[in-house]
C-alpha cells in the first residue's frame, strides 16, 4: 500500500472517531472506497505478472487472391482504358502518349502495393 493511500486510511478513521455516530455511515463507507481500491489496484498487479502483458491483436487476413485479382483487374482496365484512348484521341501521338500514361499508372499502382506486402 502507498503512503498516501495509509495516510488517507488513517485519517478517515480519525475522523471516524471525531465526528461521532452522525457521520459513521459516510466515514465507513469512503474507507471501503478506499480500501476496496487498494485492493483492486493490488489484483491488477498480480494478475498483470501473472498472465504477462496483454496478447497483441492479429495480424490481418490477407486473401491469398488478392494479388491475382488486382493483376487481373489492371490489365482489365488497362486493355479497355487503351481501346477508348485510341478510338477517341484523333492525333495518333496523342493516343500513344495517353496509353503509355495508363499503363505507367497500372504499373505504379501494382508496384505499390507489391512493395506493401
């Protein structure tokens, strides 16, 4: 028990013995406050040494598909985002420029997330 949880004990019971029988259900029931703190206090440390430091959460689930599906979607996109860029784009430089600009975005975007895992 600390210091001032013995301090606080003793002079709830010296007031205990001061004030009377009028405040003895206040007095009492502020040193069980007290005391059942302390012995609270007292369990969680045990416990605490007992069973170690708490488990850390798990790690999560990745789905083992997860990496086919965004290849097979990249290249889903980038083939349908070529076709638009080269029916739409009348300059033919310009239609080449846009697909090597979609194809460098579905690289970067696969790399990225390959360099997550």
């Amino acid at each position: 028990m600390d210091f001032r949880t013995r301090e606080e004990i003793a002079a709830a019971t010296a007031v205990h013995s001061e004030l009377g029988p009028a405040y003895q259900d206040a007095v009492a029931e502020s040193l069980v406050e007290r005391i059942g703190a302390e012995v609270d206090k007292r369990v969680d440390a045990r416990l605490a040494v007992r069973n170690g430091p708490p488990p850390s959460p798990p790690a999560p689930v990745r789905s083992q598909w997860a990496p086919v599906t965004l290849a097979l979607g990249s290249m889903l996109a980038g083939i349908l985002a070529t076709l638009v860029a080269a029916k739409n784009i009348a300059a033919p430089s310009g239609a080449v420029f846009a697909t090597l600009f979609i194809w460098i975005a579905i690289v970067a975007v696969n790399v990225a997330y390959a360099r997550r895992r």
